[in-house]
C-alpha cells in the first residue's frame, strides 16, 4: 500500500507542527518555579527530535509516496 506525496508531506508538516509545539512548551516550563528543569528538557530534546523526523519524511515523500493520477 503506497500513499500519495501529498500525504506524506502532510504528515512530514504535522511532525513538524508537534515538535515546535513541544520545544516552545519545554522552553515554557524552564520558567516555572517549581517544576522539574530533567522534564523540561525532554520536551525540548523530543520536539527536536520531532522536528528532525518530520524533516526527514517530507523529504522522503517522493522516494515513498505515489503521485496522484490525474484524470
């Protein structure tokens, strides 16, 4: 079963979304007084990582995807 190219760059885009999500909400926490600095950091490590995986399947998409037919 192949997806469409623009299906893989949709979930390339939503990977990407949730990591920037998540290290603005890690970099958020660093200020709360009495919340763990380990916790905030594994947000900001995960978004990052998040990023990279979106960043890696939107390129990827025309090796993995099939281009839609046009009729």
């Amino acid at each position: 079963m192949h997806f469409r190219i623009s299906t893989i760059e949709k979930l390339g885009e939503t990977c990407i979304r949730f990591g920037e999500a998540a290290v603005i909400g890690g970099a958020a926490t660093l200020f709360i007084k009495d919340f763990p600095a380990v916790v905030s950091a594994g947000g900001i490590f995960g978004g990052i990582t998040l990023i990279w995986i979106g960043l890696l399947v939107f390129d990827g998409a025309d090796q993995w995807g099939r281009k839609s037919q046009e009729t």
